[in-house]
C-alpha cells in the first residue's frame, strides 16, 4: 500500500449490512483508510470542494439513490471520483452514469481485489488531482523571491537566502551559472530585492555588442567624439547611476574594455569619449559568467585584477539536471504562463511524459523547460524531449489511470536518489534532508532498488 493512498479517504455507502462490512474489510486489509455508511445522507454531509477522499456507492438505496448521490456530489466538486456499484446488470445505467461524470462502476457480486483495483486507480487520480491543485494554488499565491525564484530544492532555497541576504550591500556580485539557468532572473531580484529598486537597472549582453561601438555603448559620448557622433549619448553605466548594471557573459568582455571597467569598479566615475570630464556614478555591478573566471584568467584570456575586484559576492545557481525535484513545479508554472500568453487551455501531462521531463538531462536549463511547455501548450509535435511523435502520446493520455501510480513512483526514485547523492550515500543524511525514518527509507530504497553504495 502507497503511503500516498493513505491519505486519501474512501467513504463506501452500502444498505446492505453484509456487503457493506465485507467491502469495508477488504478496503481495510488492503490499507485504505474507509468509511462505511448504509445510506446516503451521511456520506454526503462530509463532502466538500477539493475533500482528500473518493466515494463509493451502491445505486439502489434507501432515500437518496446512488444516481442522485453521484449527481449531489459532483454538484460539491465535480472532479471527486465516484465509483457506482450495481448489483442487477444494469449495463445501460452504468453507462448513464459514467456519461453523468461516475468515474467507474463495478458489478456485484464483486471480488475483494476487483474492489480495491478499482478504488486504488480512484484514488490515486485524487491524489493527483489534488497535487496539481495544490501546486496552482502555491504559484498562485507565490510573494517576493519566492514567487520570482520557484524551486524547492535545497540549492534553490539557498541561493534565495543569499539573494536576500546580500541584496542590499552594495558590494558587486559574480553571479555564475550554465546557459539558461536564469543568471539575469537572479541579478533583477539582487536589484528588486534592495534599496536600488527604484533606480534603473540596465542589463548588457557583453558577446552581443560590436567591440567598435562598446566603449560608447559602455560609456557614452560627447557631440563630435568621432565620427557620426552628431549629439550627445548618455551610456549604460551612467544612466544605471543610482540602480544597478548587470553585465552578462562578462568572459566576453575584450581586454581592453575589462581595463576601463576595473577603473570603473575602483573609482567609481567615467569619462564620456570626447571628453575629459569625470562623472561621478553610484551603480552596483552584478556580473554573470558560464566559464569559471579563474581558470580564464590563468590562461591570460580574463584579467586576473578583474577578476579578484569581482570575486568577493559569488552566487552559484544549479543547473537543472542537479534539482529534477523542481521539474513539475517549474513545467507546470511554465504552463499556466504558457496557456495564458497563447489563450489556451492548460493540457493534462500524461504519467509517462512526466516521466520523460524527469529523466531528460536538460542541458539548456530552464530556458530548454520553459520552451518545451510553450510548445506542448500549443500543441506543437515533438514538444517534450524523450516523448514519442508517432501516436505514444495520445495512447498515453488514453491510459493515464494505469501509470498515475508509476508517476508517483518516478518522483519518489528521484527524490530519493538525489538526497543519497547530495549526501555521498550517508542514508542518515538522505533520511534527515528528506524527513523518512531510517525503516521507511529503506523500505523504499528496496521497492525501487536503489543502492546506497551506487552513490558513494
């Protein structure tokens, strides 16, 4: 029995005192917490919207008929799985009823598996249901850095404290991290975070300006400088005075120009082409780099008093394939930004392309998610990285009942194998970072077979 299901009540309205206390036994030893109840009135005085339960029901019963049941609780949350339970081969009613939203029905007599078959694939889609809820609401209701940095991983939890813990120091910040991590993201909550907020913030690419014109572009120039210079240009780094200055790639910045940056850093003032006129400029820099500045600087292509003037604030933000933990959360943020931005309903992801998002290395990073749920909210063929273009898909979402429980599965193995390799294969650890008792953990470790060595 999945500790999941636990969670999920089954509330079974029976007249028959016979049946009812046969089907409650069988619901029990198969480890669902359930309820019985002879009629139903009761049943339905403990439903309401959203209710961590799924409700069976005989058709045939005193007062309220299991059809008006079913209707009366849809009218509560019409997303509650309500199994219906004939016992006259009925076959025209059970269809009616499935039309009416039942999500299945079982004939008697019944088997005590055929039962819980049936009642653990209800359960499991509530359970589903109900995390997807969850997390819309948690998105929803997202504030501050929370909102802006979404992850639960620890490097993710982290790199917030950080964030806000250094936002207001005017030190300048390195900010490091693989392609489409979300290295500008950071540097605008360094600057939204901090008492510069309502300065400007000016963002340069430093590998996509010509190195012809980026000492203009950097800092500006007077009327008649050179030519073609036909009025005054006020620079970035002046009109980010007051704010804050974030320069991407700045591996990328020609050697000559990390030479009046480094003065810049130092003496915190600029001087326009054609012009021999300091200007004085409050600006904090956050720079971003993919390649680590060091080993560039031993090998001449970075200057090396750059560097240590910039290495005194260093953010370091983890790569996709080192936090899969928060791939669901961040695919289904991208999705509802996705369906709003298009005017499109927000799809259903199916068990087994969940499961593909998992195990993609995802070597663009966030970026690389955010633009494989804009494709597959549109629909487009190929959208998901490891998901079949030939029909597999929508043979998944005919049988998404079958593998919610291996989507659970999934999730779980990652979780479990991240925290042994985050703790070198100490399961102590794995069990303290994940809140497991030590008998749980390696209940799980067996079901799954994963082996502690494997990440030592």
């Amino acid at each position: 029995m999945n500790e999941m299901e636990a969670m999920i009540d089954v509330i079974l309205v029976e007249d028959d005192a016979a049946v009812r206390e046969g089907s409650v036994q069988a619901l029990d030893l198969a480890g669902f917490a359930v309820r019985g109840f002879d009629s139903a009135e009761p049943a339905l005085a403990l439903l309401h919207a959203h209710c961590r339960a799924v409700l069976v029901s005989d058709v045939r019963l005193p007062g309220m008929s299991g059809l008006e049941l079913l209707a009366a609780a849809r009218a509560i949350d019409p997303a509650l799985p309500v199994i219906l339970v004939t016992g006259h081969g009925d076959i025209a009613m059970a269809v009616q009823a499935m039309h009416d939203g039942a999500y299945d029905f079982i004939e008697k007599p019944y088997s005590s598996e055929q039962l819980a078959d049936v009642v653990r694939r209800a359960v499991d889609k509530r359970r589903l249901q109900l995390e997807v809820l969850e997390l819309r609401q948690r998105l929803a209701h997202s504030q501050g850095i929370d909102a802006a940095l979404l992850g639960n991983a620890p490097a993710m939890r982290e790199l917030r404290r950080l964030i806000l813990a250094v936002a207001s120091q005017p030190a300048d910040v390195l900010v490091y991290g693989e392609t489409g991590t979300g290295k500008e993201l950071v540097a605008r909550c360094l600057h939204e975070f901090s008492e510069r907020a309502s300065h400007p913030y000016v963002a340069i690419n430093c590998g996509a300006i010509p190195e012809t014109i980026f000492e203009s572009e950097l800092f500006g120039h007077e009327a008649g400088a050179f030519t073609g210079a036909g009025k005054r240009q006020v620079g970035k780094i002046e009109h980010a005075s007051g704010g804050t200055l974030f320069l991407d790639e700045i591996e990328s910045l020609p050697l000559a120009m990390q030479v009046k940056l480094l003065r810049v850093l130092q003496e915190r003032y600029i001087e326009r082409l054609g012009s021999h006129q300091p200007l004085p400029v409050d600006v904090r820099v956050i720079a971003a780099a993919k390649a680590d500045l060091k080993e560039l600087s031993d090998k001449g292509q970075f200057r090396a008093d750059l560097y240590y003037r910039l290495n005194l604030i260093v953010l370091q933000i983890p790569p996709l394939r080192e936090r899969r933990e928060d791939i669901a959360l961040l695919f289904e943020h991208f999705m509802l930004d996705a369906a709003r931005r298009y005017r499109r309903e927000v799809p259903a992801v199916p068990a087994a392309h969940m499961q593909a998002l998992m195990r993609h290395d995802w070597p663009g990073n966030v970026r690389e998610l955010r633009n494989a749920a804009d494709r597959y909210v549109l629909g487009l063929s190929g959208a998901l990285p490891g998901v079949p273009t030939n029909g597999a898909a929508g043979d998944a979402l005919g049988t998404g009942q079958s593998s919610l429980a291996d989507q659970v599965n999934t999730f779980e193995r990652a979780l479990i194998e991240l925290a042994l390799r985050n703790a070198d294969g100490n399961v102590s650890a794995a069990c303290t970072a994940l809140g497991l008792p030590k008998q749980t953990m390696y209940h799980k470790m067996q079901k799954y077979g994963v082996v502690a060595e494997e990440f030592r």
